[in-house]
C-alpha cells in the first residue's frame, strides 16, 4: 500500500483481522519505539477501531493525521503521528 502523496509514514503496523482491543495495542507497541514526531500507519478491520484508534491517540497524546477508508474490502487506514 501506499499513503497519499502528501502524507508519507514512517512505518507501517498490519492489525486486519484482529479485533478490539488489539489494533489499538499493536499501535501503542509500534509507536513506543518510534521517535516523536514520526508516523505510522496503521491497517485495521476492526468496526470499532473507527472509534478506538481516535480515543487512544487522544489519550496518548498522538494526533491522528487522516483516516482512509475502502483501501482494501473493510480495512481502513489511520495515520497517526507520535506525540
């Protein structure tokens, strides 16, 4: 996959077919090690991490750059930057 041409990422964390809570927990291990200010781009089947993934960067102090949805059948793409 590719990020739109504006927004490159730093790395990538595949979480499809994984169900609540796990997208959010695979994110928080990827960012952990990241610099601040970098960007990951996390995949997600999940329903509920529409929900989920904008909760946890609020909490953890992360800003959720874009979401893109209908990249592939039911997954969707958040690009999130490290706070």
């Amino acid at each position: 996959m590719t990020s739109p041409p504006d927004l490159p990422f730093d790395r990538e964390t595949d979480a499809t077919g994984l169900m609540c809570p796990w997208p959010v927990l695979k994110a928080a291990k990827t960012l952990r090690a990241m610099p601040v200010g970098a960007v990951l781009c996390l995949s997600a089947s999940d329903p509920i991490a529409v929900v989920d993934v904008p909760h946890f960067c609020a909490e953890e102090g992360h800003a959720l750059l874009h979401t893109e949805a209908g990249t592939q059948a039911g997954v969707t793409r958040y690009f999130i930057r490290k706070g």
